[in-house]
C-alpha cells in the first residue's frame, strides 16, 4: 500500500489529539497520536515529510537494520561519517524525529513505518521527551516505551531488538531529571527477559568521572556532538554487527 503525504495528514486529523500538555493532562505514554505541536525548530510539515520520506523506505523494505528514536537517533546526520561506516554496509535506515514522545513514535509505526520491511535488527532509544514535553513519571515513561517493544515485536517478527536505556541529561549529577532517567532504565531493563531484546545502557559513556556531561560530548547537555556520536558508534557498532554475524549464521 502505497502511503502518500496527503493521506498521513488526513489520519492525523481524524485521530484528533496531541499527546502534549502545557498543565500536565496529557494522554497516557501508551496512546498512538500524530505530532500536532509546532516547534521553533521543526514545522508540524517538517514532521509529516519525514514521516513520509521513513514510509517510502519502509515500502522499499530494504534496510537489514533500522533504528527508531526521537532528536537523539534523527542527529546521526550530524555525524554522517561515523554513521556511513559504522551502520552505512547494512543497508541502516534512520526513523528518528525530532520532539518524538513514545506516542508519536506509536502513530509512526501504526501509518508506514512498518510496511514491507523485515530488518535483521532494530534499534530503539525513546523516552526522554516524555520528561521533557509531559513531565511524565518514570512508570508512564516506562509503559510508552514498553508499548513501543510490543509494536516492534508484532511489526518485525524476524528481528531482534537492541533496547537502549534513556541517555542522560542535563550537566550536573544526582539531580531530579538523572534520578527518574535511572529509575527508567530500572523497569526499561526488564523488557530484556524477552529472547528477542538486549538491553544496552550506553549513558555511563557519555558522563565525566564525577558524573556530569561536558559541552565537549553534550554541547546542550542532552544531544551528542559528534565527539557524543564517535563514543556511541564505538561501543553500539559492534552490538549490532555481532547480531547480523549471528543471524547470518
């Protein structure tokens, strides 16, 4: 099924509902809803277009590997070197948006993201705009993101899944935003009982030996630099070329 612009636009109204708050009412993390909040840096069209352009390599259904996410996964671009070496030779598809909570990402799986592809591995790092945006609880974050692996499990039967914990955020350690990111990954990590999942905590590697997070590998404290994206490639480059190995096999 061919999946047009318009016709995404079309679902977006008639699902009817943001997924955002700006007096904490927001939808559960489980709920499935397009993006209807206008960013500075990003346009709702922006966001439509690259749903759209996810959806067209979704019906390709060509990718061996493909990543889900939010801004985190999307900022590959911006070290597209290391991604062109690390995941470029297995056919990686990027399907990170900017601003996604869980139930943007639901919407995206739900209408194309799925299609025709059988990758080998899926990559997935979500949640933290679930903080950011609806100052939700670690167990709501938690419910969206498992939410997230069922829709995974069901959508991509072949492939195994490399669930990552909520990177940190924010410059100085044992604060109120590290504590519910820890306390996340805590229930995130549970989800890996399933064959299917392994359960990656790549945070460690960005924090200094005190715990806080330099400008050098988090110039705003939340996305990598590309100094952020070399450190992860290193270590979640091998995860995933080991899991192509093994099924090859």
């Amino acid at each position: 099924m061919k999946t047009s612009l318009k016709s995404l636009l079309t679902a977006a109204l008639l699902t009817g509902v943001t997924g955002y708050s700006a007096i904490g009412n927001a939808l559960p993390a489980t709920e499935p809803v397009p993006r209807t909040k206008q960013f500075e840096w990003m346009s709702l069209s922006t966001w439509y277009q690259k749903h759209a352009d996810d959806v067209k390599v979704a019906e390709a259904g060509e990718a061996r590997v493909v990543f889900l996410g939010d801004s985190i996964t999307d900022n590959w671009d911006k070290a597209q070197s290391t991604w062109d070496a690390t995941f470029g030779p297995y056919q990686a598809a990027n399907f990170g948006i900017g601003g996604d909570l869980t139930q943007n990402l639901l919407w995206r799986l739900d209408h194309g993201a799925i299609e025709a592809l059988d990758p080998e591995v899926v990559v997935i790092l979500i949640g933290v705009n679930n903080f950011l945006h609806n100052n939700t609880s670690a167990q709501d974050t938690f419910t969206g993101v498992q939410a997230v692996i069922n829709r995974v499990l069901n959508g991509y039967p072949n492939a195994h899944i490399v669930l990552q914990g909520i990177f940190p955020y924010g410059e100085m350690p044992d604060t109120p935003e590290r504590q519910r990111v820890k306390a996340t990954n805590t229930l995130i990590k549970t989800l890996a009982d399933n064959d299917r999942i392994d359960y990656y905590d790549f945070g460690p590697l960005f924090l200094e030996a005190d715990g806080r997070i330099s400008a050098e590998i988090m110039a705003d404290r939340l996305h990598p630099s590309v100094r952020g994206y070399e450190i992860w490639a290193e270590a979640l480059g091998p995860v995933v070329s080991e899991l192509l190995e093994d099924g090859a096999k």
